[in-house]
C-alpha cells in the first residue's frame, strides 16, 4: 500500500468515528422525560436516561431503564397498565384508570403541548 492509501483509510476511520459519535449522541433517549400525573396533577417527571424505580403513591411503581419506563407493579384490579409494554417514544403512555395515574413520555422541546387528555 502506498502511504496515501493509509491517509484515506485513517480519513474513513476518523469520518466513521465522528458519524458513530453523532449517532450516540443523537436525541430522542436524551433529554426524553417519563411525567408522572395523578388525577391530572403532576405528580413527579423523571429523566429517561436514568436509572430509576419510581414508587408512585403506594399504587404503582414505575420502572426506568435503558431509556425506557415500564410499570412493574400495581394494585389495580385490572392490571393494564402493568401489561403495558415499556414506553419510549414521545406522545406514549401507560395508564392506570383504576389509580388514575398517567405516564406519558416528553422528549425534549417539541410537541409538549400535546398533553394527553382524557
Ligand atoms: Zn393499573
């Protein structure tokens, strides 16, 4: 190989590098918020990128995790909320009718105005 094929190479490295970086870097996980309400009250926003276990009241418990938040536990009757896959997207929620708890996720600065309502 001749030299400059190696600058090209440690080009496309450092290119690659820079891209994989951006990548990890990219939002959506960052700045993304579980909001916690109960009876339309806000009851507590919890960051998304951290590990957390959140026990809601004595009904529920939240958990966050790998950017993720899932209902682990409830003692609703009906336990929906607990079979609620985990939510990480903005504009999803889990909700427990029975507690009146509403878990939405809020990423960052848009679309916050597009509380749920129900
Ligand atoms: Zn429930």
């Amino acid at each position: 190989m001749k030299k400059n094929d190696w600058i090209l190479i440690a080009a496309v490295l450092v290119v690659a590098g820079i891209f994989f970086g951006m990548h990890l870097l990219t939002p959506g996980v960052k700045g993304g918020v579980a909001e916690v309400t109960i009876d339309g009250v806000l009851y507590g926003t919890y960051a998304l990128d951290e590990n957390q276990t959140v026990t809601i009241r004595d009904t529920n418990r939240l958990e966050i995790g790998e950017g993720k938040a899932k209902m682990v536990w409830a003692d609703c009757p009906d336990q929906i909320c607990v079979n609620q896959k985990a939510i990480s997207k903005e504009g999803e929620s889990i909700i427990c009718l029975p507690n009146k708890i509403v878990v939405s996720i809020v990423g960052g600065d848009k679309k916050t105005m597009d509380a749920v309502t129900y």
